[in-house]
C-alpha cells in the first residue's frame, strides 16, 4: 500500500529540472565554445579556428595587449580579498564565541543582515561613502584631517583596487564568520578546557586546538569567495577604474564590441574565468569532504 | 574594560547595518549639501517624488517585480518534485543529479550569459521578458533545489502514509500535509529566488539587450550618469524589497542562513 506514494522512478521527478537546466546551462556551454571558436559570432567565417585564443594568450591586439595584466589584476583583487576576509572572519567568530548568552541570536541574525544588500547597492554605498567628496571625507574635513576634497586619498575607483577590495571584505566577512561561528559553536568547547586544565595558556589552545579545528570549513569557505570575486562583474565595474580591469569587465566589454571579431575573444576571457573557478571548486568540494570526514 | 570592547564593537556592528540606508537617504533627500558639510544644508522630496513619476523607473520597477516573481514561482514549481527526490530518497545517479545541479552554481554568470546571448539570438529571444525569464532560471533554480531538499532531508513522510492510510486521496494529502509542513522552507526559498532574480544585472543586460530595463539596469546607467542624488533614491528604490524580505525571514535564516549564503 504505501507503494502507492512512491509513484515513479525518481528520474520522473527530476527530469522537469534536469531538462530545464541541461537545455539551458549546457547549450549555453555549447554555444560559448563554438562562438570562442569563431563561429556563429556574426561574421561571415565557416571554419574552426584558434585566433581568439592566440590573440587574448600572445595577440598584439587589444585582447593580447591587456589580458596578462587584468588575469594578474584579477588575480591580487581576489587572493587579498578572500585573504583578508578569512582573517577578518576568524579574529571576529573566536572573539564573538567567547561571550555566551542570549546575545548569540542577535549575533548571527546582524552577520545575516548584510544579505539585504545585494553587491550592485553595497558597491554603490561604498561609492557615496569612501569618494573624495563623500561622507569620509566630510568627516575628515570637519575633523580638520584634511581642507578640500582633493587631500582625501583615493580609495574608490583607484588603480590598486582597493576599493573593490574593501568591498568584498566587508560583504564576506559576515559569511565565512557564519561558518567559523558554526564550528565553533558545535565542538570547539570541550576540548579547549580541556587543554587549560593541562595548563596550555590562551595562544597554544587557539594556535593548537581552535585555529585547527576551524580550518577546513574557513578553507572552503574561503575558497567560494575567491571563486565568486574572481568571476563577478557588479562591483569591478562600479568601483573599478579604466585601466587595470579585472578579467570579467575585459570579457564583457570584448564580447559587447560592435567589433564583431573581437566577440570570440571576450568569450575565451570568459572560459579562463570559468576554467580557474571551476578549479577552485573543486579544491574546495574536496577540502569539505576531508574535513567531514 | 572588556565588557566597553564589546559595546563599542556592536555599536559599530549595528552602525554599519544601518549605514547604507541612512547614507542613501541622506543623498537621496538632499537638495544642497556641499563639501564639506556633514549634513545637507536644505533638503528636498522633489528628486524622490520625480523618480516616482517617472515612467521609466515605474515600468522598471513593475518590470523587475514581474519578472522576479515569476521566476521565483517557476523555481518552486519545476524545483519542487526535484528537490524532494534529491532530498529524501536514495537512487542510483543521485550524485550525478547533484551535479547537474551544482555546476550551474559554479560557472559564472558571464559565461552562462554570453553563451546563451547567442543562442537566443538565434531562437529571437533577445529582448524579451520571456528570454529574460528563462536566463534568470539558469542561477534560480539549482538554488531552490537545494534549499528544498535540504527541507525534505529533515521531513518525516510517515505523516503522509498515516494519512492514506485513513483514506485521504493524493491530490489532498499533497495540500494539507506535504505543502503545510514544508511551508517556512518554501517560502524562504521562493523569496531568496525572488531575491536572485531581482538582483540580476548580467544576465539581464546579455538577454534582454537594453530592452528589458529592470531596477539594476536603471540603477547601472545612474552610476554611470555620476548624479549622486538620483543614484541614491534610485537604489533606496532597488533596496526596499530585499530589506524588507531579509527582515521578515530573519528567523529562519538563523538557523539556515549557511545554505543561503551560498547560492545569494
């Protein structure tokens, strides 16, 4: 009788979304790859061929002159971000579990809160906040740290990516201190009075048994920030500058140029993206299994 | 001396929760507020009341609440059976199922975007609100997936079997036990779709083409107009929904807020 409920090979139930997804997600993988080919990008060419790749890698073009550059600018925007944001998260989550009570809640729920801001209007905050003219630096000026605008640094739309930085560090370091937190909370107890009852002092019970037992969930963590930094649009291109561009705004704008040849291009930049992204995915599935384990 | 740490350091806290809407409100409301003064010097509602009645922000903001809310419905309906299988039952290929699931969570936007540009170009489904619908799918649907199974791997189904076996017929037992005990978990997924879709730009911009003009294309073209005043009513605007919504879910997330966090 209760075979009733189970009406059908699961494959049934799952086979709308399948569909859907598979159709979609992968003829767009199909379509990409064909167009990084050359192909189907709206002009007149009927044969594979491997120039988008040879001009984003060693062209002396537009895409080869300024690819290596962004791939490195992309590449210190997201490793000092997840950087930043993993030790951020660690020193506020040990800190934060050190107070017990009913303050816990309210903890968590304000580390939520940040979520009522998609990336799009915290970059734009940033803006209004950290520009030569914006509260900052009215701040400053009535402080008397500084007379005209101009004496305030650049800290938004700056060469070195900083604001961009700033950004992402103060959207992901309420994530992963969620995550650390969650450790934490779970396990971290028992073990840590143990060790000061054999007489470890506070930095050998975190360097030995706090900082380890967080790592492998920090790791991944981290890893789904570097990953979502490196491939994101939105704020790179509200708090970033002409010129170095991270490797999402190169892409965008080669595949947006009424140049039609240079659409394969900005489709290869894309597959880079994806390609070290989907690296980093990896690592880190692999890291949560071991550290599950 | 700890215990004025801890104050400073959640008055800090809650001073950031809140420093974006007052920051947005403060430009939004103002009328003259020159450097360096803290506060504007006179204050205005003109900006925010033509931004009201401007008939672009208008059918923007209709465009994005339509599209948002149809794409979280298609999630929960096409999601829904899927992301009961994946959660309560165990069958051969269940991981391979997962993972068509979660490569979409994986490869970026701008890929998937830039691909499906092309094809749609093909089919003539550039800018259109349905081509828009089914790009926002792409990102919407594997997230309502796993928000859900991880409702059905918690849910008993033995209440569903104890009511068979008092003669209720499927159709009955699907709306007043399976949908009533899973119902916080929908919700809080169909919103966070909601969310996803509302906050889409590239996907937006790479389908609809310009035509399609929702809240972040509008909010896009402001920054890049550099009016501070216009750019901060336009994204208090763009911000209310999702304050509103993370407000209202507040409960759940605590509990949840990881899985979200992941996909959002």
């Amino acid at each position: 009788m209760f075979k009733r409920l189970d009406f059908s090979s699961p494959w049934i139930k799952l086979a709308p979304a399948i569909l859907v997804i598979s159709l979609l997600f992968g003829a767009s993988i199909l379509f990409g790859l064909t167009q990084s080919f050359g192909l189907m990008t709206g002009t007149e060419q009927e044969i594979i061929s491997f120039d988008a790749y040879r001009n984003v890698f060693s062209g002396q073009g537009p895409a080869g002159r300024e690819f290596w550059s962004s791939l490195g600018f992309s590449l210190w925007v997201a490793t000092t971000s997840t950087l930043l944001s993993a030790m951020g998260a660690l020193t506020i989550a040990i800190w934060l579990s050190n107070r017990k009570g009913k303050s816990q809640q309210t903890d968590t729920l304000a580390l939520n809160w940040n979520l009522a801001f998609p990336h799009l209007v915290w970059a734009i905050a940033l803006l209004l906040f950290f520009s030569q003219s914006g509260l900052l630096a009215r701040f400053a000026a009535t402080l008397g740290f500084i007379q005209t605008p101009a004496d305030f640094p650049i800290l938004v739309k700056d060469r070195s990516g900083i604001g961009i930085i700033l950004d992402y560090v103060t959207k992901e370091i309420p994530f992963l201190t969620l995550i650390v937190l969650a450790v934490l909370r779970s396990q971290a107890e028992n073990l840590d009075i143990i060790a000061e009852n054999l007489g470890a002092s506070r930095w050998q019970r975190l360097w030995y048994i706090t900082i380890p037992q967080v790592l492998p969930a920090l790791m991944a963590g981290s890893l789904i920030v570097f990953g979502f930094v490196f491939s994101a649009y939105e704020v790179p291109a509200i708090l970033g500058v002409r010129y170095p561009r991270m490797l999402p705004v190169l892409a965008l704008d080669f595949f947006l140029n009424p140049d039609l040849n240079s659409r394969a291009e900005g489709m290869v930049i894309s597959f880079v993206i994806t390609l070290i992204v989907m690296i980093v995915a990896i690592i880190s599935l692999r890291g949560e299994k071991e550290g599950n384990q | 001396m700890k215990n004025q740490a801890a104050v400073f350091f959640r008055i800090f806290l809650y001073g950031i929760l809140i420093a974006p809407l007052v920051l947005f409100v403060l430009y939004a409301f103002s009328e003259r507020w020159f450097f360096p003064a803290l506060l504007p010097t006179s204050w205005t509602t003109n900006i925010v009341t033509r931004m009201l009645n401007d008939s672009r922000t208008t059918s923007g903001l209709f465009i994005s609440i339509g599209i948002a809310m149809l794409v979280s419905f298609l999630s929960l309906v096409i999601g829904f059976p899927a992301a009961r299988t994946l959660g309560s039952r165990v069958f051969r290929g269940r991981q391979i199922a997962w993972l068509i699931f979660f490569l979409p969570t994986v490869v970026p936007p701008l890929a998937v975007g830039m691909g499906l540009n092309i094809l749609f170009l093909r089919l003539g489904w550039t800018g259109t609100l349905f081509g828009v619908i089914l790009a926002h799918l792409v990102p919407t649907l594997p997230y309502t997936i796993f928000t859900l199974s991880g409702v059905f791997s918690r849910y008993d189904e033995n209440y569903e079997h104890q009511a068979l076996v008092l003669g209720s017929s499927r159709l009955r037992i699907f709306f007043t036990v399976t949908l009533r005990l899973v119902f916080p978990g929908l919700v809080v997924a169909a919103l966070f779709a909601f969310l996803i879709s509302w906050s889409q730009y590239l996907l937006t911009l790479l389908i609809g083409g310009g035509k399609i003009l929702t809240l972040p294309m509008l909010l896009f073209s402001a920054v890049s107009g550099g009016n501070p005043t216009s750019i901060a009513a336009l994204s208090l605007l763009f911000v209310t929904p999702p304050v509103i919504i993370i407000a209202a879910s507040a409960r759940f997330l605590v509990q949840h807020g990881k899985t979200i966090r992941e996909q959002y």
